[in-house]
C-alpha cells in the first residue's frame, strides 16, 4: 500500500467507536458534492422536510393546546369546575350548610358555595325567550373573575341607585341584545310554578331590573345566561327553598377525580357528583378526540418526512460501495461502516429536528405579530371575532412536556429511517464491490 497504506493503517487501527476518524469520514460522506458520489442536495431537502415536519406540529399541537384552554376558561369561568347536590330532594339547611363547609376545608378546593339553576321563559320589550336563571349569591359571584373582568355596562358590585341588590341581575350581552335591553331596563322571568286565582292558576312571574351586562365570548353564555341573587332565585322557582345544590371551584381543574374520590370520602351521606366534562360532555369529548388525533397526524407526517432521508441514505450507499470496499480492505470493520452511515443520517436528523423546533417555538412566540403581517399583507381578517370568539388572536400555548416528545420521536423516526441503510453499508462485500475495477 505503500506511504498512505503506512499512515493510514495506524489511524484505522487506533480508531475507537465514534471516534474522530468515523465522524470525519461521516461528515465528508454528508458534504459530498454530486460529482464526489455524494448526496449534499438530497441530504438539504432532507434537512428541511424534517425541520417543517417538526416546526409545522409543534405549532399545530400548540394552536390547539391553545384552543383547548380557551374553550376551558370560556366554559368553566362562567360555570364550576365541580357541582355536589344531596339526593335528598328536600335537604334541611342546616344539611346544606355543613355539606358546603366541610367541602370548604379541602384541600384543592378554592371556594364551595350553594348556587341554583333554572332553565325558564323571560319577557322583555313584547319579546319572549328563554333562559338559564343561576341563583348565587353576589359576593361569589364576585369570585368568577371571568364574569367579573368582562363586565361591559353597569356593575355587580354595588346596586343602583334606590335599587336593592336582590331585585339586579346580571345578563349575558347576547341576551340584552337579543331583547334590545340595557342597564336599567326590565325584564319579567318566569316561574314553573304557579298561583290559584278566581279566574284559574296563572304563571308566577317577577320583574327584575338588569344590573350589569357581561361578555363572555361564549356563544351559548352570552345569549342564555342570567345571574341573580340565590334567594330571589330560590323564592321564585323553588317557593324558598333551597335545592341543596354546591358548585365547587378548585385550585388545578385537572384534579377532578382526585377531588371527587376525596368528597366521597368524608361525606356519610349519597350525594350526586358531577364535574364541568359531565356537563359538557361533547365538548370534552371533542376535545380529547382532536388531541388523540393530532398525536397520530404528527406520527404520519414526520414518516413521510424522513422519506427523504431514507432515500439520500440509500443513494450515498450506493454511491460510495467502491469506498466502503477500500476501507474494509484497510481494516475497518462492519461496525464502523454502520457507525459512519449511521452518523451521516442522524446529523440530518438531529440538526433538522432541532432546527424545527426552534422555528415551531419562534413561531408559536410570535404568532400574534404573524397574524397581524398575514392580515395587512391579504387584507383579509383570518379569524373574525364574531365567528371564533377570539377576542385577543390566535391563541397558543407550548406545553414544554409535548415539545419535548416531538423531538424525541422526530429523531427517533429520522435515527431508524437511517439505521437500516447504514446496515446494508456494513454488510457490502469489498470483493464484489471491486471485482471489476
């Protein structure tokens, strides 16, 4: 072999796995231009399917987390996260307010107060309609930051003028506007139940003077809520009497079945438990579904994007056989071809998924600035409040934990795309290889 043979053999032999002589070669292989055998634009396309793939879900992923904690905060601000009602159909208050109390002293739980609910008919300006009438009592209304925040005309804090707190309400904008009412205005709410009079029973109905109006920016809130105070409430749909019904807000809303086998615990007594996910069981369900369903599009797209490097993977393969051949020849083992194969694809693996995901986290930063350049440059408004409910833009959230599986499984997709080319390589036979050369 003459000279090189003598300087080259020492290197070879001194070569440890993954040592500099594998990754020099490796890295050589990737740089390789077309008429070198190499592979260099393959392996850029390569580059960048995987980068989008990994960038295009994370984005995605986080538009939905983003979505999906809208539509939480939009249904769960403006209703409990838990509700607790006594299967007694007639429970004492004095049941009621030790039930409420010992739900208080648990640990989780930020408030437990009693509150009521009534779907019924109202009547504004020769208009009539319907509407979920929630009694609760106004300093906890005060505690559902957001009714409080998203009070657009009037007030929940003190009652107007000559005006007692009991005889205000508070409605939903899309209610007011359905009615054509402000604050100030009237409206009579009907009762199920019903009086005697000389001429027959007739409907129990009252008038009640809107006190605040809110927008929530939840369709079906927004156009049927009404808040009223919990005594008035229960004078003019339960004659009274209070239905023993508690709504729970807790610290974490994630900790539902932790909380909910914790009340079981410490209450003697059957009790009916029911959660935000049981009372808008389509929307939860809607909501898991689409995460289970992202999970398994971002498992397809980063397949298809590692085609590409499969692809370049088998192309350098073939290209370098006759170099395969002298390096065996030298002495290199089958393992150190793997390994150098190995690398080249990896590196195109690695550096696009973390490429993609600094590019899906830059985006997911900024994509409020993103939204707005998309707007002026179309002239177009992408997401119209009206139709979306998206007062403040797109709305994102970049779950580190998920970012984190992302690359994970990007690589690892890439790394065994590349795994079984690299296997071919060390199982080339340097006899056939160079038998007509």
């Amino acid at each position: 072999m003459g000279n090189n043979g003598e300087t080259i053999l020492p290197l070879i032999q001194s070569n440890s796995p993954f040592g500099a002589i594998e990754r020099k070669i490796s890295f050589r292989y990737l740089r390789s231009k077309k008429n070198q055998g190499g592979v260099g634009l393959i392996s850029l396309i390569s580059f960048i399917c995987i980068m989008l793939a990994i960038a295009a879900m994370i984005i995605i992923m986080s538009i939905m987390n983003g979505f999906r904690d809208e539509m939480i905060n939009l249904t769960i601000g403006s209703e409990g996260h838990m509700f607790v009602a006594s299967s007694n159909p007639e429970p004492n208050k004095q049941y009621i307010e030790l039930l409420e109390k010992d739900l208080s002293s648990l640990s989780g739980i930020e408030g437990a107060f009693q509150f009521t609910q009534n779907f019924t008919g109202i009547q504004a300006n020769s208009q009539f309609g319907l509407a979920k009438v929630i009694g609760i009592s106004p300093d906890n209304l005060k505690d559902f930051e957001l009714v409080v925040s998203n009070i657009i005309e009037g007030s929940i804090q003190k009652p107007l003028s000559s005006l007692k707190q009991e005889n205000m309400i508070t409605i939903g904008l899309g209610l007011a506007n359905s009615f054509g009412l402000k604050v100030g205005d009237s409206i009579v709410i009907y009762s199920p139940n019903s009086r005697q009079t000389i001429s027959g029973p007739m409907p129990i109905k009252k008038s009640y003077t809107i006190g605040a109006i809110f927008k929530l920016g939840l369709y079906q809130a927004d156009l049927s809520n009404i808040y009223m105070d919990i005594d008035q409430a229960s004078l003019l749909f339960n004659k009274g009497l209070h239905s023993g019904e508690i709504q729970i807000r807790l610290s974490n809303p994630d900790e539902l079945d932790k909380i909910r086998n914790e009340i079981l615990n410490i209450i003697d007594k059957p009790v009916f438990i029911q959660s935000w996910k049981d009372r808008n069981a389509s929307t939860a369900t809607a909501l898991r579904t689409e995460q289970i369903a992202m999970r398994f599009i971002f498992m397809v797209v980063v397949i298809i994007a590692v085609f590409p490097v499969l692809a370049s993977m088998i192309m350098l393969v073939k290209n370098k056989s006759k170099d395969i051949a002298v390096l065996r020849t030298l002495g290199v083992s089958r393992a150190a071809i793997l390994r150098i194969f190995f690398m080249t694809g990896v590196s195109i693996g690695s550096v696009g998924t973390f490429s993609g995901v600094l590019l899906g986290i830059l985006f997911c930063s900024n994509v409020d600035h993103i939204q707005s350049a998309l707007e002026f440059v179309t002239g177009v408004e992408l997401f119209p409040e009206d139709v979306y409910q998206l007062s403040g833009g797109i709305p994102s959230k970049v779950i580190w934990v998920e970012v984190f599986g992302v690359a994970f499984w990007g690589f690892l997709i890439s790394a065994l795309a590349t795994f079984f080319p690299a296997l071919t390589a060390s199982r080339i036979d340097p006899v056939d290889a160079l038998r007509y050369d």
